[in-house]
C-alpha cells in the first residue's frame, strides 16, 4: 500500500487523484509543510511525498511519473512521440500554468510578510495566467482530453491547476478550456478527491 503525505486540499490532490484512476490502494498521512511528518521522508519538507515500501518519491510531477510508469496507466510507451506530446503538455502545466498561482500564493500567505507583494502581484500573475490559457486553448483538438481519447497525468495536473485558480479568483478561461476543465473534473477520481477536500 503507498503511503501519501499531505492534503486533498494541495498538491497531494493530483496525487490522490492519480492514485483513484490507477485502483490503486493508498494511505493519506496528514502531515504540515516541513511539519515532522514530511520532514521524516522528505529533504525538501515540502508537500506531497509517496512513500512505496523502500521508496519515497516527492515532488507531485515526479510522483505523477513514478506512478504512470510504473502502472503502465495514464502515460504512453516512453520513447515514442505520444509521449513526447504528453510531456510536452505536462511540462507547460508547470512552467506556464501552476507559476502564477503558485507566485499569487507566495505572496498572499507563504512568504514572510515583510517581502509579500500581495494584491501588488496580481496583475502580472493574471497575464501570465491569460497567456498560458491562449496557448491551452490553442493545444487543445477534437479529443476529451489535451492527448486525444486518452487520460493522461498531464490532465490530471492541469485539472488540479484549474479547481486551483477557479478557488483563487484567477479570470475565467476561453469557453473550450473551461469545458475541457468541466470535462476532466467530472471525472470518478477526482470526484472522490472534491469529496476527501471538503471533509479535510
């Protein structure tokens, strides 16, 4: 049984999502950023952290990776052009979509007040956000979801990251996007994860 540490409520989400879509089995440990918990597992003390028997895992991406290799789910054949495209979509959640979340967060209530920009950072963080939802709308084809009729983590990221700027009031994106977020959160996994938020 994996061994997950975190929140429904953060990036341990995507994980618990992942996690549902394999039928995989899985226990959530509560655990604080760079509280005990984490600390014992992890070197960075940051949330989430997969602990599978003599192997831990951290960074939510790399955990995403782990999994999907290592269940054969949720990923293609490494070395070949789909997942090349899925990498490629995955690695543009990060770098252009979660940034401007992450940085509005950092100065809303994690970094030490004294250097926060609060609201100050919020103009540069929504154009960042608008650019990186024109360039989705722009990836996005016929399929249900960014790789076609096939799941993949990169949905499972950029669906966290839309539940994510939706809660932060981030600005709506362009219709496609938003149906394709509706489309992927709507989905049984992560059903199960809005439900284990709400009671966390």
């Amino acid at each position: 049984m994996y061994k997950l540490y975190g929140s429904p409520r953060n990036r341990a989400g995507r994980i618990m999502w992942m996690l549902e879509e394999i039928g995989a089995d899985y226990e959530m440990i509560a655990a604080a950023p760079h509280g005990p918990e984490i600390s014992a597992v992890s070197p960075t003390g940051k949330l989430p952290a997969l602990v599978d028997g003599d192997v831990t895992v951290f960074d939510s991406t790399a955990i995403l990776i782990y999994l999907a290799d290592k269940h054969g789910m949720l990923t293609f054949p490494a070395g070949t052009a789909e997942h090349a495209r899925m990498m490629s979509a995955l690695c543009f959640a990060i770098d252009a979509v979660e940034q401007p979340l992450w940085t509005m967060a950092k100065h809303a209530f994690i970094l030490p007040e004294d250097i926060r920009l609060g609201d100050a950072i919020a103009p540069a963080c929504h154009a960042d956000w608008a650019k990186a939802m024109k360039a989705l709308e722009a990836m996005l084809g016929d399929g249900p979801y960014i790789m076609g009729e096939t799941f993949t983590i990169a949905d499972v990221t950029l669906g966290h990251l839309g539940g994510w700027a939706k809660a932060s009031g981030f600005p709506a994106p362009p219709a496609a996007v938003a149906a394709y977020m509706d489309r992927i959160r709507s989905r049984p996994g992560w059903l199960k994860v809005a439900e284990a938020r709400k009671a966390a």
